[in-house]
C-alpha cells in the first residue's frame, strides 16, 4: 500500500472534520460541493477521498461504529443474554436516531459486502446473538443483519417526529413485546 503524501493526509483529515460538521448539520445529503468549499479543497479532491456518498458517511460514522462494537464486546459478559442483546440493539437504534447520516451509513444497499459499518456491528454483535440463540431466547433464523436492519428503519422512519428517539425506543418496545399483551 502507498503511504499518502503528508498534503493528502491533510486534505483528508480537513475534508473529513469539515463532512462531519456538515452531515450532523444537513444529515446524508450534505452537499459535497459545500464539503469541499468549506475544507478549501476542490470537489475532486472530495471525491478522490470519497468516491461516493455512502464511503463519505461510513468516515463520517466510523467513531460511532467502533463505540458500538466495543458495546457489543463489554455486553458480552452480562449474565442476561437477552438483556445484553436488547441494550446493544437499543444502543443502535439510539445512535442512529441521534447521528444524522449513520441510519444511511448502515443501510444495506443490495451489496452488503461493501458495507464496512455494518460488517463490523455483524462482527462484533454476532457473538451476542448467537448466545440468545443458543439460550432459545431468540428465534435461531435471527441474523445481526436483521437487528440492523429493524435499527436503521426505525431510525429512518421516525426522524420527522418532533421527538425520533421517544418514538424509535417505543416502536422498538413494541416490535420486542410483539403487539398482543403477554398472557399469563
């Protein structure tokens, strides 16, 4: 691998703070045209960096991403399978309804092979589910891919309420608890 030249990993490190800046502002639609202005760098230099809008909010994300995966290893050790597995996917529902563009980050596209954010939550949140599957907590045909996948449309379809994470952490309940009372 050819090391950057110290200009590149400048350009970088600017058009990366700048695209944070303006993901949290503007959400996943950040005009890289505005990116690249604000940075002081051509809009070629933007896409030589980020080549498209999802690699740009997979940068943008990878902090938030690696939180949640060191979430997913330090539930591991809980004794409750099941709680520890509901927090970390609550965890993510909350990261996605708080983080603008990381819902988009997640989203699967139809190639799920080129989603660095979301192969490294299957990664590190595949050892917690497997445990609830082996403890029938969970249904066995369950996949990490499915938890983000229930994440990232609750945070997508809740983000115009006036309160999206009430309402994400809500639905999220609803969809855990099924939608007819427990029956003793």
């Amino acid at each position: 691998m050819v090391e950057q030249r110290a200009d590149a990993r400048r350009n970088y490190a600017r058009v990366l703070t700048v695209a944070e800046q303006e993901v949290a502002t503007h959400g996943p639609n950040a005009s890289l045209e505005q990116i690249a202005r604000i940075a002081g760098v051509g809009s070629a230099t933007v896409r030589r960096h980020f080549p498209t809008r999802r690699a740009l909010l997979e940068a943008v994300s990878r902090q938030r991403i690696a939180a949640l995966c060191a979430r997913a290893d330090e539930l591991s050790s809980s004794d409750d399978s099941r709680t520890a597995l509901l927090d970390w996917l609550g965890d993510v529902v909350d990261y996605c309804v708080s983080a603008r563009g990381l819902a988009e980050a997640l989203a699967y596209d139809g190639d799920t092979h080129n989603n660095s954010c979301s192969k490294a939550l299957e990664h590190a949140a595949g050892p917690l589910l497997q445990r609830a599957v082996n403890e029938r907590i969970v249904a066995a045909d369950v996949t990490v891919e499915d938890l983000i996948t229930l994440a990232v449309g609750l945070a997508l379809a809740t983000e115009h309420y006036p309160t999206p994470a009430i309402q994400a952490n809500r639905l999220l309940q609803l969809t855990v608890n099924g939608l007819s009372p427990q029956i003793l």
